[in-house]
C-alpha cells in the first residue's frame, strides 16, 4: 500500500516493505540468523552471506573449491550462510544493517537499499579493473557512490527470451521475432497451438522487471527523469505500452503466468506449459540436466526492439563488506582474494557464464563458445541497463522495486483498471515514493 502523499516515507517504512517482499518471495522460519560472530575470540572468522545460484556447478565450486582452498592459504575460517535464490535475501540483508550485526561479507542484490553501511572497496574494484580489462561503464552508476566504489560487481544474471526452438518451427516460425508485434503474432500462433507464453506479470524480483521494463524503454518511456527528480512515466507512449502488454496477457500468453514469483516460469516451462519466457540461462541449465530432450530444444533470442531500439535489464550481484563488521580488512583480503583472476575465472567457468563478469577482460574468452546457446547473454551487457535508468540507483528507486508500483501498474489494467487509471495510480506512487 502506498504512503499518503503527504509524507515522505521513513526508513521504518521502508523494512516493513522489504519484509513483505520477503513474504512474497516465499521466506519461511528463519532462513538467516541474525547473530554477533565476533562474541567469542576464537580462531579468526570471516561470515560470508549469499544467495544460492540456480546453478549447481557454481555453488559446489564455491563451498567445495574456493572456500577450502581460502581457508588452508590463509588459515581462516569461513562461515557462510546461504539463502535461496531468487532475490529473497533482501530482507534479511537489510535487518543485518539494521542490527548491526552478522555477516562481515555478502553477496548483495538492490545495493541501493544498504548502499551507505558499505565500507569502501575502491582499492579491490580499481585492481581487479586493471586485472581484467576494465569495467563497463553501466555498472558504475550503481557501485560507485560519490567516486567511491561501494561494492564490488561479481555478474551479470543475464535475462533473455527463452523458447522452445521445436514449437515454433512446428508453428512456422524459423527466426524468433525480432519486434515486439511479430513477438506478439508468434504468441498468437503457439496458444492457438496449445503452447501459450508465459511472460512473469506477479511479485516476483527479476522475471517480470527483465521483460517490462525493456518494453518501454523500446518505446521511448522512462520511469523517472535523469535526474530522479521528476515522474516521466505518464505519457501516451505508456498507454500504448499497458495496451500491448493487454493483448499479449489474452491473446498469447497462460492465464496464471499473472501471479507468478521468480520460480513461476522456471516450472511452468520446465512441465510444458508454456512455449516461451523471460528468464536467465538456469531453465536451459536444470532441462540439460534433468530432461534431456528438452534440454536440446531450448534456446535464447534477444528481446524484441521497439521504435527507440532494443534493450535488457541488468540483473546485477555484487560483493560488498558490511561497516560494522569487527574484521573489515579480513573481510577486503577475503574479497580481494576471490576476485583475482586465478580465482574468479575458474569460478565464472564453472557455472558456464551464468553470471556474466562486467569487466572487458571476458568479452572474447574461449568459455563464452562452450555452448552457443549461452552466447546471446554476453549481448545483454552491451544492451542492458539497471532499472532506475537514466535515474540514480538509489534507495527512492529501490522502495519503487519492492512495491512492484510498476508491474501492478500493468497488472491492474489486466484485472479490469482503466488504462488511464492504472498509470495515475502508479504516477501517484511514484510521486509519493520520491517526495
């Protein structure tokens, strides 16, 4: 539920949303405990906190490989506490910082929500550039905090269409559709075949942003202005947007793919309910391994282009060290170590470049040609923008996230909301939201 427009909102505010997203996300019992490591002096501890991967490859590498390895080289020992995927560890980061205590390191996603509880990492980020060819420019914008670097980005989760090659030949398309009307006419065809797409439209935190907010930026609509001070989402552009995306849910797509989280699409593609989604390389990674022959059928096209080109959304995961830790330069030696390329590459390798480095250095490596199927994911760098774009990463963008003010936007309009009304009501949020 929004603020009244008269206030802005409060930090309090903002943990009860992120608690609730949280609910959303499926978060059950006490996934992260919340406790002070550094009570006892005993052997010297580093906590690191991080999501699980979709991939199974690269996590064993982490627990099994690099952490071992670490803890012989350096005579440390390594806690490290793990939360499923999916963006749900928001939370829990979040109390972390407000608390004050648990991890020393973590892996973070919506850096902007804890951004100023980061110690600064420049000295790492800056080596591990020289290192490895430079970064792009796109992920900047969200590390770097007033010409620090606040964070250290690890990858990419890259988000592309993902569709059954074999239906749409079956239905008679050989190229999948390069604009968003011949990506509609395709969904037309495979629903009318029994294959309907199923494009995330629910609470989730990755599935439904990768493929609506491109959506619009291809048709000229923004969010915010670049300076995030200014709501540029009310616009005739938009309601053309929500109009396409009414077609696409009744025409196209499975009725239920509306109150999808994350995992939604991952199964509704994996059990044959659906033709085609938006999603990271993990589908192709979980039929490779369990369904075989689907596993041969799958593949990735770009997302259409619009009038104002073709774009991606940047699913970023980077490592930050928490301030309060007792063992900051424990916790930078750490991340300096797992960064350096006789560390980091293996461990991209290993999950078959689920997680795509943004540093130049990896643009032209043998891994990107293992599987051709992977390779449009390098693209979704050179396209892809963070969610606030043109406007500030920052915690205001951050609550706009986690109030989904944007998917319900659409949504509304699907379940019976005027156009018109859906966006002045997502508008208003907005507003609210940055004050």
């Amino acid at each position: 539920m929004a603020q009244p427009a008269h206030r802005k909102p409060t930090r309090r505010d903002f943990l009860k949303v992120a608690a609730g997203a949280g609910a959303a996300a499926g978060i059950t019992g006490a996934p992260w405990v919340v406790r002070d490591v550094h009570a006892q002096q005993k052997p010297k501890v580093i906590v690191f906190a991080r999501e699980s991967s979709y991939v199974k490859n690269f996590d064993e590498h982490f627990q099994k490989v690099l952490m071992p390895a670490y803890e012989k080289e350096k005579g440390v020992k390594i806690e490290y506490q793990i939360q499923a995927a999916g963006g749900s560890a928001v939370p829990q980061l979040v109390s972390m910082v407000e608390n004050k205590s648990g991890a020393d390191l973590a892996w973070v996603q919506q850096e902007w929500l804890y951004r100023d509880a980061l110690v600064d990492v420049s000295d790492i980020a800056e080596e591990v550039g020289k290192q490895q060819g430079g970064w792009y420019d796109e992920i900047k914008s969200l590390s770097v905090d007033k010409g620090k670097w606040k964070s250290v980005p690890k990858g990419n989760i890259g988000q592309l269409m993902v569709y059954r090659k074999d239906w749409f030949e079956e239905a008679g398309i050989k190229k999948f559709p390069d604009t968003w009307e011949e990506f509609l006419e395709a969904g037309i065809k495979l629903k009318a075949k029994g294959h309907p797409f199923g494009m995330s439209m629910g609470h989730g935190f990755a599935d439904n942003y990768s493929w609506m907010y491109p959506l619009l930026w291809s048709h000229g609509v923004t969010v915010m202005d670049k300076d995030g001070k200014k709501v540029a989402l009310d616009s005739s552009e938009t309601e053309k947007v929500i109009e396409y995306v009414k077609r696409l849910y009744k025409e196209a797509c499975i009725e239920d793919c509306i109150g999808w989280l994350d995992p939604g699409n991952n199964k509704a593609f994996l059990t044959s309910q659906i033709s085609c989604t938006n999603n990271a390389y993990s589908i192709m990674v979980s039929a490779k391994r369990d369904l075989p022959e689907m596993g041969k059928v799958i593949d990735h096209g770009l997302n259409p282009a619009g009038p104002k080109g073709r774009f991606h959304s940047l699913v970023p995961v980077t490592h930050g060290v928490f301030a309060y830790s007792k063992d900051v330069q424990g916790a930078k030696d750490l991340l300096r170590w797992l960064m350096n390329p006789k560390q980091y590459r293996p461990w991209i390798a290993s999950g078959d470049m689920y997680f795509a480095p943004y540093l130049h250095g990896f643009d032209k490596v043998p891994e990107w040609d293992i599987e051709p199927r992977v390779k449009p994911f390098q693209k979704v760098l050179e396209t892809g923008k963070l969610t606030s774009w043109p406007a500030p990463a920052n915690r205001q963008h951050g609550e706009v996230i986690n109030r989904w003010a944007v998917i319900d936007m659409s949504t509304k309009s699907l379940t019976g909301t005027p156009t018109k009304t859906a966006i002045a009501d997502a508008v208003q949020q907005l507003k609210t939201i940055y004050g």
